[in-house]
C-alpha cells in the first residue's frame, strides 16, 4: 500500500478518534465538570479552551483556524511532494495532521476546543493535541534517523572511494 495513502488513513482515524471522544464528553458531560478516574493524578475534566496550546491567543479563533489551515496546506504539499517516507515519519504524519484537523474542526463548530484530559496541575488537553505532540516527537526522532543514516552513508562511500582511487592508479602505472 502507498506509504501517501496511511499518512492520510492516519490522519483519518485519529480524526475519528478524537472527534467520537470530544462528542460523547459533550453529550453525556456538562462543561467544568469531572470525573475522577485516579484520585489525586488523573481525571476527565471537561473544558472549552478558546486559545491554542496552553490558551496562548485565547479568543483568536479566526487567527487559530488561519494558522491550523496554513500548517495543514504545508504539511500536504509536502506530503505529495516528498518521494521516502519511512514507517516511523508516515505514523508521526498522519498524527500531526488529524490533531489538526480534530482541533480545527472544534474551532469551526464549537469556537473553542474540548479539552478533557486532566493530570493533576498539568494544563487539560485532548486526543488531537496528543496526535499534534507526539507526532511531533516521533518526527524529529524520524528525521534524526533519517540524518545518522545519511552521515553513515557517506562515511562508507568515502572509505569506498579512496580505494578505488588505489586500485585505478595502480592499473595506470
């Protein structure tokens, strides 16, 4: 299967994911309300955030949807532009674009995000910023790979190189 295509599958089941959850908090939960699952470290605390990351440009909606749409189209072209994926970059992909997308949607339906994951006195967040994050990481970590790959690469065709050099010379003579 294209590896274009999963990044794109990716992106839809997180999608999924994170819009079943954010609706079944917003149907069976009233906003700032919770339920302790772990007492004392974990609970869902259902919360509208009107900003980005951390409520930074709280009630900047219109300029959150601009840049979410901004970085959507970039990611894209560089998704049908670029020729070698790996496994790890196609995951990571797929995961940053359908947090996007799952916060985006929010943004144009609700003019805030559903946040519900609460970790004591960690700021409240949702699958799609976990998708946005850990995408993240797991593409840095892809390119860094991707980059000692590369640099060994060279090192074996520079060691090749001299050699043939040798041998080519040595013919010569």
């Amino acid at each position: 299967m294209n590896k274009k295509e999963n990044i794109y599958k990716i992106t839809i089941i997180v999608l999924l994911l994170d819009q079943f959850i954010k609706y079944m908090i917003n149907k069976f939960m009233d906003i700032n309300t919770s339920i302790k699952v772990i007492p004392n470290f974990f609970s869902i605390f259902y919360v509208r955030n009107k900003g980005a990351a951390f409520s930074i440009l709280e009630d900047n909606t219109i300029l959150i949807i601009l840049i979410s749409v901004i970085f959507i189209v970039i990611l894209d072209y560089y998704i049908r532009k670029e020729k070698n994926f790996t496994k790890l970059s196609v995951i990571s992909l797929g995961m940053i674009m359908g947090g996007i997308f799952g916060n985006l949607m929010d943004r144009i339906i609700y003019h805030s995000v559903i946040d519900y994951l609460s970790f004591g006195n960690f700021p409240i967040f949702n699958l799609a910023d976990i998708g946005i994050t850990v995408g993240v990481g797991l593409l840095i970590i892809s390119e860094l790979l991707k980059l000692r790959k590369d640099k060994e690469n060279d090192r074996s065709i520079q060691e090749v190189l001299p050699r043939r050099k040798r041998n080519t010379k040595q013919k010569n003579k």
